[in-house]
C-alpha cells in the first residue's frame, strides 16, 4: 500500500516509523516531512496547510491511505477534502476536530455533557475579561480560544500575569484571530497525565498514559514550550483511575461528540489533572501529542495501519491493539534560545538507531547529505526498556551521543515519575 502522511515533525516521524513496520506498507509520501524523515519517507515539498495540493498529490499519486497528523490541516477540513477525492484517511473531519479549534466550543461541551473539567468563564471582549480578572482568584489560567502552535495557555501566577495575559492576547493579539475570544478557568492543582485514544466513533481505545515536561528548563522553570520530554507509562495513572476516566472523561467524551453531529474518528487526545476531586479534562486534542506520540508509540506492538484503518472502517472493535509491557522516556533536544529567538543551519549528527533507541528527528532539513537543525525543537531522543529507570538512562547516554553544538536538553525528564513510583 501507498500511504501518505500529512506533516513534518518528530511526531510525524514516529508515526512513519511506526507504519513502516506493517507488512502492508510498500511506499511512504511525507508532506512535507524533513531531512531526518527523508531517511524512512519521500519527502515531497507541499505544506500541511495547502489542502488543494495535498488532495491533488494524492489522486495523481495513486495514495491507498492518507494520515493527517498535525491540528492545522484537520481543523481546516484536510480528511473531508481527501475523501471527497475517494482517498480514505486517518483523522476527524472538520466538525469534529473543532474539539481541538476551538476551547470555547470544548469548555461548552463538557458543561452540556457533564464530563468534569475546571469552572470556567467565556469572553469575546477584552474590557470584560480585564474587569472580571480584577476580582478573580489567582493563580488563573488564560487560553486563548484558537490554535496557536500549544502556547495559547497562560498559567498566570498573579494578578498582573493575568491582566498581561489578556491584553496580549486579546488586544496585541499575539496569536492572531485565535485571541478574538477567551477562556478563564480555575487554576487545577495534582498530577498531569496524557493518555491519547483510537476510537472510531463507538469504541475507545486508550493507548499507554504519558507524561509530558512543558517547560524549558529542569525543574520546570523557564517558558512553556511544545514539550521538552516524556515518559510512559505515567506511574500516577492506574487501573482505578484509567477505569474512572473511561467512564466519566472517555467514553461520554466520544458520545457527547456523536450526540452533537460531530462523530470523531482517529486519535482524541486527552489532557488530564488527577485533582483531589478526581480527574478533570485540562484540555482535548484531535490528534496524536507531540512529543507524547515519540514514547507511545515505539511501545504499540499491534500493526499501526490496520489499527488506523479500522478507526477510519469503524471496525475497531474487531481487532485487538497491544502495548508492550515496558517503559519509554523521550529526550527533546533543542536549539539554544528556543522557545524564544534562536539559531538555525546548525550541523546534526546522530548514532545508528538500535532495537531500542529511536531518533525521531522534529526540526531539520538536508544541505547536500548534511543534517543541519531547522527549528525550535530539532530531535527527540527515545529509549524502551524493561523499567523506568533503565530507559530514562539509555535516553540520556544516547542524547550524549548526538553531536548538536547548539543544542539543550533537560536532564530531568522523568525525575517526578521516578519519584513518584
């Protein structure tokens, strides 16, 4: 089978690898893709965004089946488009993806369907937000209603923090029209946990819990980033828990959305606080994390293809998805500056994956047969193991082995998991 997947991303290589592994794979398209995913993908030159051009590469390609991985293309109607075309696809259409567009819509859908989730307040006017954020407990959260590259979230600590956070978004409009209206919620306090979910509108399929690390810098200090690390899986979430979140989070989630004319095929993907009053949605998206996918994934030892199709045939309960009984830590490696300005061209070289060592390359483009970094977060760097333990330290003796001069890393991913086993 021809497959193509829509993006060009550490997440996106994690999912061509993952599907590389299926003896129904003859050749793989990547959209763009980039230079570390040249290596396992064809890499052809159409952006994720350019719908008209994705749909036309894949009729006159003769594309068996199309995996649209990133939130911009889904939101914009990316798998309606190809099946207009007779290309079947791994995604939600436009009218379901809005659980990701827009938190607005989300936040209202929880409050009709009672899925819990912090309290919240809607503004489409930056003079009211202000005046409610005057009397507001804090700390506060301030979202802005679009997408906006996993930054549109301000964990504001003060009242100052806050009234900045509204004025930026909705005044400098740093996110663009994705500020035009707002979220506030209550500030939730327990552990965070990740768990991404196959469903292809009637059944759920949770995948390995995941934790991820936002911030820059160890300790979680510095700016909130796209993810700097993750392990799986999380050792806060247990089978108590798992069992509570499908009853109440998962499955009423997939019905709400069935309900509203919205049915969602592909992965939904659940952000989590374990609160004392158990766990409440902190945030859904309509596609595989990035970076969560990098430690679920190398973990799924069913073939991924026949696991996507069957979400997009409706057939998911027919089949039987399987993780490995084991632990994966993820190192991002970035370039120096990043989540703020930094610098691009630099060289990138890596060791040869192993069986248990994967190198999902996220920001980087080929000069000849040179690697050389070509973003914010360049490489995530993933062990499997037996134990925690083990792979968060064959994660880091292979990060030393990459030679990225301008890189960083943290060098406390999955410290707080460790701890809490």
């Amino acid at each position: 089978m021809k497959i193509m997947v829509v993006g060009g991303g550490g997440r996106e290589h994690a999912i061509i690898k993952g599907l590389k592994k299926s003896p129904k794979v003859t050749e793989i398209y990547a959209l763009p893709g980039n230079g570390g995913i040249a290596q396992d993908a064809t890499c052809v030159n159409i952006g994720a965004k350019d719908i008209d051009a994705i749909c036309k590469f894949a009729v006159d390609n003769k594309i068996d089946y199309a995996v649209v991985a990133p939130d911009d293309p889904l939101v914009l109607g990316a798998v309606d488009a190809l099946e207009k075309v007779g290309i079947k696809s791994f995604g939600p259409s436009k009218n379901a993806a809005i659980i990701e567009g827009s938190k607005v819509f989300s936040k209202n859908l929880m409050k009709k369907y009672n899925i819990p989730t912090a309290d919240y307040n809607v503004f489409s006017s930056a003079e009211e937000a202000l005046t409610f954020v005057e009397t507001a407990p804090v700390p506060i959260v301030v979202k802005a209603d679009g997408l906006a590259l996993g930054k549109g979230v301000i964990i504001a600590a003060t009242r100052e923090e806050a009234i900045d956070a509204v004025k930026s978004i909705m005044e400098d409009k740093v996110f663009g029209d994705s500020g035009n209206n707002i979220v506030i919620e209550e500030f939730l306090t327990g552990p965070e946990v990740s768990v991404l979910c196959f469903t292809d509108g009637k059944t759920v399929v949770p995948m390995v819990s995941s934790m991820d690390h936002k911030r820059a810098h160890d300790n979680d200090t510095g700016l909130n980033t796209g993810g700097m690390g993750t392990v799986a899986p999380n050792p806060y979430y247990n089978k108590d828990i798992e069992k509570v979140c499908m009853e109440t989070i998962f499955l009423p989630t997939v019905e709400a959305m069935n309900k509203e004319g919205r049915t969602f095929k592909g992965c939904l993907y659940f952000g989590l606080m374990l609160t004392d009053k158990g766990p409440k949605v902190i945030e859904y998206n309509c596609r595989f994390g990035d970076p969560e996918t990098q430690v679920v994934l190398p973990l799924l030892e069913s073939d991924l293809l026949e696991v996507m199709q069957a979400t997009t045939n409706g057939t998911l309960s027919d089949i039987e998805v399987k993780f490995a009984d084991k632990s994966a830590c993820c190192v991002i490696m970035a370039s120096k500056g990043y989540p703020e300005a930094y610098k691009s061209g630099c060289p990138l070289n890596m060791p040869k994956a192993d069986e248990n060592i994967s190198y999902f390359v996220a920001g980087a483009k080929l000069d000849g047969d040179k690697l050389l970094s070509a973003g914010g977060r360049v490489l995530g760097v993933t062990a499997v193991s037996d134990n925690l333990k083990t792979a968060i330290d064959d994660a880091y003796k292979a990060v030393k082995k990459v030679d990225f001069e301008n890189g960083f890393y943290r060098s406390d991913i999955g410290a707080k998991a460790l701890k809490a086993l």
